[in-house]
C-alpha cells in the first residue's frame, strides 16, 4: 500500500518516549491537515503514538507493519483543535510512596513488561499502555489507582483512559520511574 505523506520521521532504534517527543517536536513545524509519517522499531509505539495523537487532537490515521518496522500515520488538525490534554489529578514520587501503606491504593504500571521486569515498585500490577483497553475490568475500580509509567507521558495517557472508562480515582505519577528514590524490585 503506497500512503501520501507530506514528512517522514526517522525514530527507529529509539525507545519509549522518544518516538512521542520527536514526533511531538515535528508536529510543530509542520501544517494543520499534512501527514507524517513516523518510522519506529519499538512495539510500545504503536499505542503509545495513537493515545498521544488523541490527547493532542491530531488524527491517528494507523499503522503498517513491514518486518521490524512499524509505520505509523498521523495528520496534524488545526492549531484551535490541538490543545493537548493533560490528566488533571497528579501526584509526585513522594505522594505515591506515602499512599503506598493505604489498602485502597493499587498501582499500574503501564510501562512494557519488559521494563517492568527489570525494575518496579513492589505489588505493582503491570498493564502495558498497548494492553489497558482490553485489562482495565481487571482493576478494582474501589480503589486509588496510582498511574506510573518511566516519565509521567505514557501514564498521563493511561490516567485519561482510565477515567473515560468511569474509574474516579485515578492519579498520574510524574516523574515516575526515572526518578523513584524509594524501595523497588525485578522479577530477575
């Protein structure tokens, strides 16, 4: 299938959030209604690109699969439609590690499994981004839902899922992973 595009991203080799954050910067510098065509090897970015063009308001247009690379399609909307959403209810590391003693708390780690596996907080529940729209009914909607992703992106993204779904308790953990300071484990 041969797709008009108006500008190709180069992010293969790159991992999670980089093909966002490129992407991101590109959508800046191109015109509202033009293609972009985003070229990455990282399996996450496949829903983590469709869940960012939807909180930005640009159009997902799909992707395509050819060996190890995925080709992904986004139309940039016009600038009035593009104000990206953010999760209203954030927390930092410190609030997460205080609730963390609470019952009523559990934590979803939307990173890759992965990541996950190599380091977590422990009795986290791991949901990839890609995954939660298929295993939100696996989360107790009782409890305080404690989002956390590497940096506060993928799990904005997921904290905006979750409250769609009908979840109240939902906070987003920023800056997450890259900067926990307290008691962490691996399934290694």
């Amino acid at each position: 299938m041969d797709i008009k595009t108006d500008f190709s991203l180069d992010a293969k080799g790159l991992a999670c959030p980089m093909p966002i954050v490129k992407t991101k910067k590109t959508m800046k510098d191109i015109e509202a209604g033009q293609v972009l065509e985003v070229l990455a090897t990282d399996q996450g970015s496949k829903a983590d690109l469709a869940a960012w063009a939807k909180s930005a308001g640009h159009q997902f247009l799909g992707t395509i699969e050819e060996g190890e690379v995925l080709k992904h399609y986004v139309r940039k909307s016009g600038d009035e439609d593009a104000q990206e959403k953010k999760h209203p209810n954030v927390v930092s590391n410190d609030d997460l590690n205080k609730a963390l003693d609470s019952e009523d708390t559990l934590v979803v780690d939307v990173r890759e499994s992965a990541e996950y596996a190599f380091e977590h907080i422990p009795g986290a529940t791991s949901i990839p981004l890609g995954e939660l729209d298929e295993r939100a009914g696996e989360l107790d909607e009782n409890k305080e839902l404690y989002v956390v992703c590497r940096t506060g992106n993928r799990s904005d993204m997921a904290a905006q899922k979750l409250s769609e779904k009908g979840f109240t308790k939902v906070y987003n953990v920023v800056p997450g992973m890259s900067e926990w300071a307290f008691d962490k484990t691996s399934n290694q």
